[in-house]
C-alpha cells in the first residue's frame, strides 16, 4: 500500500490513467459470454472543438457505459467522428485562401486529396479533448463517416432507397446558401432579427376590373420587394368580401408586365396589411405551396436567382435587362435588385408611402413601415439563405416516418423523458421530404449519372433526362447498356459541361455523374449499425444492434434521432436503440443561451485545467434533471473539486489509521451498531443509484452518492469511529470506501482509480472491478440507532451555533422522559455523544434551575443548562431583534410577489430572485424563532 501524498494534482493523475485504460483496451473488455451492452456517440464534427454542449452529453455517455461496464456486461461505446460537409469544406477552403490559393485552381479529386490531407494533419483534435474529458470510448474501432466501410453502407442505403421508390429527384424549394452555393439544412439555419421594412405596393387589376369599392388596383405588403420580378400570383383569403369579386382575375405586374392570377387561398390573412399577398413560388417556402394548391407545377415556377442570388431572367423573359446581374440586395455600395424595384414603383406612382406622426403632430412620410424581421442566415457563411427552387435528391420521410412512430406507440423506443412524445410524433406526422443532396465537393458522392432518353429505342436528344442510380460504375454501366442497347457506345464524361460539348449522336449515349454529395444527416442516420459492420452481416452487428440506448440533445431530435429510427427500421427491421434519453442545453448562469456574440460561452477544457475532469463531470452529472436545460455555474463545479479533496483527505485519515483495501465483495460481519448502520447506508446508496440509473435519474444517482460520502461516511462514520479503531471498524471502514470508490467511478473515474490502486492491492484496475451488490440484509435496528445519534448531535450543534455558545464550552445535559430504548442508546452511545456533542455530564431529570435550551428528539427533551455560559437576556434580546428584521424582510418580499404588476412585468430574473430571497427570509425567520422558543 502506497502512502498517500498530502494533496492530488487531477492533471496528472488524469493523463496518466486515462493512457493506461487505452493502452491496456479496457474500454472494451473482452468478454464474449457477458450481456452486451451497446450505446453510439453523435458523432462530433471532425473540424469541431469540445464544447459544453459536448461535455455534458459525453459525460451522462459516460457515466452509463462505466456503470455497465462495472456491472459485468459487454460494454460497447461506439465513437466516431462526423467528416462535416459544409464545415470541412470550408475549413479547408479559408487556408487555401490565405495561401492565396482556392478550391477551383484544382480539380475534384485533387481537392479532395487535400482534405484527406488536412484530416490527417489537423482533423480529430476534438477527439483528442474527449480523452481528456474520461470518455472511454471504444478507440481502437474509432469510425470516420467517410471510412471505406462506412462509406460502402452509405452508398448502399442510397442505391436501395431509390429501388424502392422512397428516394428521388424532385424540383422543390431548398434553403440555399449562396456563400457556399448549396442546400443546406434547417439546423444549419440561424435565424437572427434584421432590421428592414415592410413595403406596400399599387399591382394594377387587368382588363378593367374594378374591386366592390371601386379601385383598380390591389394593395399588397411586402419585406421582399426584389422577388417581385418573379410575381405569379395574388393571393386573398375567400372569405375576404373586398376580392371576393376578384378571385381568378388577372393582374398586371407593373415592371415585368406579367400577368398573374388573384387566387383564393387561406395563406392570406385579411387582418395582416391589406389582406392581399404576392405570391412568389420560386423564392418563398409558403408561397411555394399556395403555389403548388393553385395548381402550379414545381418545373413550372419562376426562379429568378442564380447560386449567387444575382439576379438572372426568369423562364417567360419578362425581367427587364437593367436588373440582370443585380445583386438581391445592396452590395459593395451598388444597388441590388431590391432598391431598383423600390425606386421604379416609386416612380410609377403604385408605392404607397408609410405616413406617422412624430412627438410635434408633424407628418413623416417614408418609402416602408420599419419592420424587425425574423431573417434566415447560414449559421457558417454568415449570409442570408435564399429559398431556391432547385433540382435535388429527396427521400420519402412520410413513408420512413410510419414504423418509427409505431415503435414508439408499443414501448419499443421509449423516449426519456415521455414528453418529448408528443413533439416527436408532431414533427413525424407532419413530415416534409428530406433534402439530402448538397452542392459540395466533399462528402459521399451521389451514386447517380445522367444520360439522354429514349424514345421506341431511339436516343432522343437530350442532356441529362434519364437516370441511372447504382452502387458503382460497373453496375451503372450494365444499366445503361440494357437501356441504349448493344449498337449504341456509351460515352462517360467527366461533367455536364463536357457532356455538352461532346454533343448529341444517335449512337452515342453521353453520361456524366452527378456532381453533389449526401448531406451529412443522411451518412450519420446510419451510424446505429453501419458502425458495427453492415452491410456485411458481422458478429458485431449480430450481437450490438439494436442498441441499448441513445443520448442525445433534444435539439437534434428530428435531424439525427428520428433519422436513425427510420433509416435502422427501413434497413435493419428493429428498432435501432431501445431507448431514448433526450437531455436539455448548457446555459449561462443567468438561464441565457450561450453564443460567442454574447461573451458567454465556457469553455469545458478551461474548466478542465481549473478543477478537473472529476469536478466538471460530477457537476454535468448532478445539474442534469430530467427535461430541464443546465445553468452553469462555475462555483458549483468548484464545489465538487473540493468533494474531490474531501475523499483524497477520507482515504489519507483511513489509511493513517491503519485501514487497507478490502479482500471481500461481501460486507464484513460487524457487532458495533456504527459499523452495522454504515454497512446498512452502504447497501441503501447502491440501492437508490441502481435505481436512479434504470430511470435514468443522473441528478438522484450523483446525489445519492455525494451525500453518503459527504454526510455519512466523512461527516459521521469518520468521526464516530476516530479514537475507536479497532479490527472490526477497520474492516468495515476498507469495504464500505471500497465500495465508495466502485459507486462514485462512474462519475469521478480519475481520482477513484488513482485511490483505488494506492489504496491496496488489487485484482484488476478499478474501471473493470465488480458493481456492489445491493443484497446485504438491512439492519434496522443500526440505522434507527445512528440515525438517532446524529440527529441529536446535529440538534445540540445547531442550538450551540445559534445561542452563540462558546465553542470550547462543554455542557451538561439533563434528559427528559426518556424511554427505555433511548435509555440504552445513551448507554451504549454516552462516549461519542460526550466527545462529538462537546457534553460534560448527562443525567436524568424533569427540569433545571435558571435558563437552558431545550431539544426535543423523538420522545425525549434533552435540556442543555445555560446558566453561566451565556448572558441568557442578551441572547433572547438578539434573537428577538434578529427575528423581526427578518420577518420584515419576509412579509415585504410576501408584499411585491402578491402584486401581479410586478410578477407580470418585472423582468423574470427579477421575480426568480424575489423569490429565491423570501425563500431565504422566511426560513432565516422560522430557524430564529426555533431558537428563542429553546430560551423560553
């Protein structure tokens, strides 16, 4: 046994052990015959940094694949890292620049090397910080999304997606960005307040209509006055009587001279502005589908953008040349497309300027009504997304959607917490077709090529009309060749602009591949068994799918989660975990989401270096209730580094005293009602931690540990048993901290193991010891015993501090109607009552002379004499003093929350603190009378 140095250093000890566990690959045990249990990381991004968002998540990870794994079970943690399309491409792209250097001076394959390159170099650093953070991960099957085997299952998923109709090229409205030309996903969206206005404008009716009033024109609003040069309709409410005449007449729109419809529809809200709405398909997710139910084909819909948002003639050549080329908006000091049309229908007389008044009555005429507007941006560009119609790769989520939603409805996915059900089966009923095609150069390359059509057999000209989906160009080719025929050569381009320039021949098929890659959703929805193998049918896949369980943020419930339910139920026919754990974000202390633009974010490694992995996790752990976001507070993780010193100063005192490791799983026999009750306390605590944890309870099972290592075991067994010993309490002493170390492991690995192996010799290293066994008869009669002794001793330490009894003083004390059994407990207890409640001598009586406290425990008054110790008067004076100022407090705070025009307008930081300190007055208020009440 090594003596234990007087403090720890947590970097040390955590560099140190954690390499060790990996070298010796006990993150993953090999135990063949044992009960698998299997959980997967959501794959961070490779170019990502660890943040607190990640340390929570891989902390509860953690705490349950280490809990499971000390169970004896076969526990597998997948990990692996996302390879992060848009991010990664742009990593690279931004170090290309300051080289002054860029992606299209390459070719694809040449680019993409370079990424190779740069993953190689640069990539995985934050793999690198959840080592640091104690994730035992499997490592040595560390996957990469773009890995061959990966890959091969991505591929494979696509091709057979297409083969059974649930996946197809459709043209719908994406949300584009044009900084990285591509689709991008709703969670790569930030939607941020802008300041614009809200425009209103004269669209003249057509053919002499007139609306009921006698107008020839309707008023409509807008925030986007550009797209109006891709105007096809109008739409109003069909309950509104001012159109009612209206509806299905046609209007000229003033710069293009298009003419386009009034259409009926519910999208129109006549209490909004005018009531009418323009209605621009091309560029606006709503108009899109009053679009569509105005019977409006998608191929059929104007666009008037290119991949830059530059303005370019729409399909029926109405725009003016003089907008060609023009920015959507304002740019570099030039005028976009938006104060053009601003300033023409200015100039025609059909703006209808917004009018005020200002403080002196005046009028003040402006071109728009100033408006904040909920504007998407891409959250990395940093542009605003342009809703773009487009051609792009869907899958049929509606369909995907059905059989996960049933295995919700019978138990086979269980969703922790069950609220989030009702969200979850909100979005899955109201599912829209999943984009998953990006216009990047990295990522998975879409297995499609395009070709010309046929007709009776006969290549009909054509670029790009008919498609071949398959796992490779083998296959493809085998295809095409059952398409065109034997008489007819099959040429491969390498784009569609060298497909063009090839040409047409009527023996000649030119095919070119398709240019985009999946989105990463798409690849990482397969990350459930296309981690363990599949498609190949290994032994790993046989026996770790499904997965037990899933720990997710809630915020990527429907991009990861949902995704991974269809996908593994589509492909493997079960679910792909059994259960669900959704937890909340890590906020600011303040309850204010973090972001950089704040100065809020925290940063877990600099955390890390502070206090500890320990500490930080054990705070994750604890702050984690169920359906609730955590409030980081830095104190509160200082606060379990000095738990952490706690325990190095219990196993420093045990060791001192001659207590060594234990040599039995089992709880040794004990006599002594204190090493029987911490036996009893021992079992209890594992007990409510393997129930916490089949819950799913990380806050119950971190509380339930701390406060017996804190309470029972430091507080009390320690200083019941100092003086006293003896083999037997050594024993007991040895087992019940042995166990302290295997229960509190799962969430303070480091200083455990490094406690567990000074602390004797061991069969094994701690992270693969055995799990407590909860089985151990629990002796009443020891805990009612103690528990009896602490609350008396607790009662006479409180009643000292508050009569402002010198410390040093010893006291005599008189008991009162005591029964029998209270008897024979001071008995057997009188020593550690006399040392631990500072009492001089204890008798038996009915009352004192002169002043005394009183303390009432159970059925007896025990009667500490004051007389002499303190000045009796005085204390009841200040008592009285102190009482009154603090029921004033209570009852004014009582006064401003009983007013409903401060809770209801004051800010709710304001009211919580309200709150928080009448909670505090009026149990300061409730101690101080308890206190008098004693002098009475």
């Amino acid at each position: 046994m090594t003596e234990l140095p007087k403090t720890f250093d947590p970097a040390e000890i955590e560099s140190r052990w954690y390499a060790h566990w990996e070298e010796k690959g006990l993150f993953r045990p090999e135990r063949p015959s044992a009960e698998p249990f299997t959980i997967v990381n959501p794959p961070p991004n490779v170019t990502g940094s660890l943040h607190i968002g990640h340390a929570l998540d891989n902390t509860l990870q953690d705490i349950v694949i280490r809990y499971e794994r000390l169970r004896g079970k076969d526990a597998l943690w997948v990990v692996g890292t996302d390879h992060a399309g848009i991010a990664t491409q742009m990593v690279v792209e931004r170090q290309m620049e300051a080289r002054q250097d860029k992606r299209t001076n390459y070719t694809r394959e040449q680019f993409v090397e370079k990424v190779w390159e740069w993953k190689a170099e640069s990539g995985g650093a934050i793999t690198r910080q959840l080592r640091r953070l104690g994730c035992s991960m499997d490592w040595a099957n560390e996957r990469f999304t773009m890995d061959e085997g990966f890959s091969k299952a991505v591929i494979k998923v696509f091709v057979e997606l297409h083969r059974r109709g649930l996946l197809y090229r459709d043209k719908r409205l994406v949300n584009w960005d044009p900084r990285f030309r591509s689709a991008i996903s709703d969670l790569e969206v930030e939607t941020q307040e802008v300041k614009g206005g809200f425009w209103h404008f004269r669209y003249p009716l057509a053919d002499g209509v007139r609306l009921a009033d006698g107008a020839d024109h309707i008023v409509v609003a807008t925030t986007r006055p550009e797209t109006m040069l891709a105007d096809m309709a109008v739409a109003v409410h069909p309950e509104d009587s001012r159109y009612r005449d209206v509806i299905g007449k046609d209007i000229l729109q003033p710069i293009t001279g298009r003419r386009i419809r009034v259409v009926a529809d519910e999208h129109a809200d006549p209490e909004l502005g005018s009531g009418a709405v323009k209605i621009t398909p091309g560029h606006d997710f709503n108009d899109f589908e009053v679009g569509r139910r105005a019977g409006f084909k998608a191929a059929d819909m104007l666009n008037m953008f290119d991949a830059d948002a530059n303005v370019i003639q729409t399909a029926d050549g109405l725009i003016p040349e003089r907008f060609l080329g023009l920015h959507r908006f304002r740019k570099d000091g030039v005028d976009g497309a938006r104060e053009l049309v601003v300033a023409e229908m200015k100039a025609l007389g059909l703006l209808v300027p917004h009018v005020t008044k200002n403080k002196e009555g005046e009028e003040v005429v402006a071109d728009a009504e100033p408006r904040t507007i909920q504007t998407p941006f891409g959250d990395r560009s940093g542009v605003v997304i342009e809703p773009w119609l487009t051609d792009q790769w869907y899958v049929d989520a509606e369909k995907l959607a059905i059989a996960p939603m049933q295995a919700v409805r019978d138990g086979r996915i269980e969703i922790v917490p069950k609220t989030w059900e009702k969200t979850f089966f909100n979005w899955m009923e109201n599912i829209q077709p999943w984009c998953v095609s990006r216009q990047l150069w990295w990522g998975h390359r879409i297995p499609a090529w395009f070709g010309p059509h046929t007709n009776n057999g006969a290549i009909v000209p054509s670029l790009g009309t008919h498609i071949f989906v398959a796992e490779n160009e083998e296959e493809m080719l085998a295809q095409a060749r059952e398409c065109y025929g034997d008489g007819v050569e099959i040429v491969i381009a390498g784009s569609r602009t060298e497909a063009a320039e090839i040409g047409h021949h009527p023996a000649k098929a030119v095919l070119y591949r398709d240019p985009d890659v999946l989105d990463t959703w798409f690849s990482s929805a397969l990350w459930p068994f296309g981690t363990l193998g599949w498609p190949d049918e290994t032994e790993t896949l046989k026996r770790h799918y499904p997965n037990d369980l899933l720990i997710s943020g809630f915020d990527i419930l429907f991009f990861w989660d949902a995704r991974m339910a269809m996908q593994g139920m589509e492909f493997m026919g079960d679910v792909p975990w059994r259960k669900l754990y959704l937890h909340g974000l890590v906020r600011a202390a303040d309850g204010q989401k973090m972001s950089k633009s704040k100065g809020n974010v925290v940063d877990p490694l600099g955390l890390i270096d502070r206090f500890g992995a320990d500490a930080l996790r054990f705070f994750m752990a604890a702050m984690e209730s169920q359906g609730r976001d955590v409030k980081m507070d830095e104190k509160r993780v200082e606060g379990y580094r000095n738990f952490a010193t706690k325990l190095w100063n219990a196993a420093r005192f045990l060791q001192s005293n001659g207590v060594a490791a234990s040599t039995s799983h089992e709880a040794p026999h004990a006599e002594a009602p204190v090493n029987r009750w911490i036996v009893a306390e021992t079992v209890a605590t594992v007990q409510a931690i393997d129930i916490a944890m089949a819950e799913l309870r990380f806050d119950a099972a971190a509380n339930a540990i701390y406060h017996f290592v804190w309470d029972q075991f430091c507080d009390w067994y320690i200083e019941l048993t100092k003086g006293s010993m003896d083999e037997e309490t050594r024993a007991v002493a040895g087992w019940a901290f042995d166990q302290i170390l295997v229960m509190l492991h799962p969430f303070m690995p480091f200083i455990t193991e490094e406690l567990w192996n000074l602390t004797g010799t061991r069969e094994s290293e701690l992270i693969v010891a055995r799990w407590p066994q909860a089985l151990h008869a629990v002796d009443s009669e020891a805990q009612a015993e103690i528990d009896w002794l602490i609350r008396l001793i607790g009662a006479m330490r409180t009643a000292r501090t508050e009569l402002n009894v010198p410390p040093g003083a010893k006291l005599g004390v008189v008991v009162h109607g005591a029964s029998d059994e209270t008897r024979r407990r001071i008995d057997r207890q009188g020593a550690a009552l006399a040392r631990l409640g500072r009492v001089e001598s204890l008798s038996f009586g009915d009352s004192v002379t002169g002043g005394a406290a009183q303390i009432v425990v159970d059925e007896a008054t025990f009667i500490l004499p004051l007389e002499g110790v303190i000045d009796i008067e005085a204390e009841k004076a200040r008592l009285a003093k102190a009482l009154a100022g603090a029921e004033k407090e209570r009852d004014s705070l009582s006064g401003r929350l009983s007013n409903p025009s401060f809770v209801e307008k004051a800010k709710p930081e304001a009211v919580a603190k309200a709150r928080e300190d009448h909670a505090e007055k009026a149990a300061e208020a409730e101690r101080l009378k308890a206190a008098l009440e004693r002098l009475a």
